[in-house]
C-alpha cells in the first residue's frame, strides 16, 4: 500500500503505482508511493517502497488528542511462485522503518518517539498485461507505533499503534 539504480542494483523493471490507501479500523488515509524497485530473479524479488509522509489522527475514547505525520520505507523480500506465467502471485516478508515528524498532540503536552522499527507482510501478484507491461496489486502489512510521552519530562503515557494495511494498484514494465 526506491532509490537510484547502480550497477549491482539495476532493476529489471519497476512498479509504478498509481494508488495506495492505508486503513486503520474505520480509519482511512490516501496515500500515493512515488517510487518502488525491485531486483529480479526468476523466484526471488527484493522490494523498496518510498512515499510521501502520510498523517495520522490519534484519539483516546473517541476523542481526538492530534495529529503526526509518518514516512514508512519499507524494504521486503518477495517469493514469486510462477515466473514467466500471466499470473504470478507472491508473498513477501521485510521491515520497516518509519520516520515520525510533525507531532501535534494534545496542544504540545505530549510527544512520540521519533522513529519505529517493525516487521512487514504482503500478499500481491504481477499479471501480465502486453509483453513487457504487467499489472500489479497487492496488500502489506505494516508494524508501526511508538511510546506516548509526556513533551516536558519524557514520561512515557501509553503507546500509539497505527499498523496501516497498504492496498496498491500500479503498472510496471520489465526491462
């Protein structure tokens, strides 16, 4: 629901999204990945998704306390079980590491860590399209959260858990 190419790391083709919508409960957020590369062999694929920082509502017994902004990369590793066929599902398994900003809680009274490290799940498969055009969907599961504190002594209050599941759409050429 990522960086230059080199040498070593030249994919065989990338994944351009063209949405991807994070839930939390009810939650809903719009979000769009600007990038995502893979490195490619016949089964095995790695995967690095960047986006642009999503925000979040945070509520305590339905009340809104405020909001934060967060921006999940996030690097896994893919098992394609048909390559070459139209349809090839996969299954992937990573991390993430999510980098918080932007913290409005509570009038300024409270504060979160600056960063989360967790673990990342995804489901999706490539379906071939044209020759070297293919159509990918998939689903990932992200761990993120982080300690509430309070913003003067650094007490910590509780934990915030956003663990958005990411739906993508998006199109992809192989080179």
């Amino acid at each position: 629901p990522a960086p230059e190419q080199t040498d070593t790391l030249s994919p065989r083709h990338r994944h351009l999204p063209l949405r991807s919508r994070q839930t939390q409960g009810s939650q809903r957020t719009a979000g769009v990945p600007f990038l995502t590369l893979l490195r490619d062999e016949p089964n095995f694929s790695a995967e690095l998704v960047l986006t642009v920082p999503q925000e979040h509502d945070v509520t305590l017994n339905g009340v809104k306390l405020g909001t934060f902004k967060h921006l999940p990369p996030t690097l896994t590793a893919q098992w394609r079980f048909l390559p070459g066929a139209t349809f090839n599902p996969y299954v992937g398994a990573g991390l993430n590491l999510t980098l918080i900003s932007d913290v409005k809680l509570a009038g300024g009274a409270l504060d979160l860590d600056k960063s989360s490290v967790g673990l990342a799940a995804q489901v999706g498969a490539d379906i071939k399209i044209a020759p070297s055009w293919y159509l990918n969907v998939d689903v990932k599961y992200v761990q993120i959260k982080s300690d509430v504190k309070v913003a003067a002594t650094g007490a910590k209050v509780t934990t915030v858990k956003v663990d958005p599941m990411l739906y993508g759409v998006g199109i992809g050429y192989r080179f």
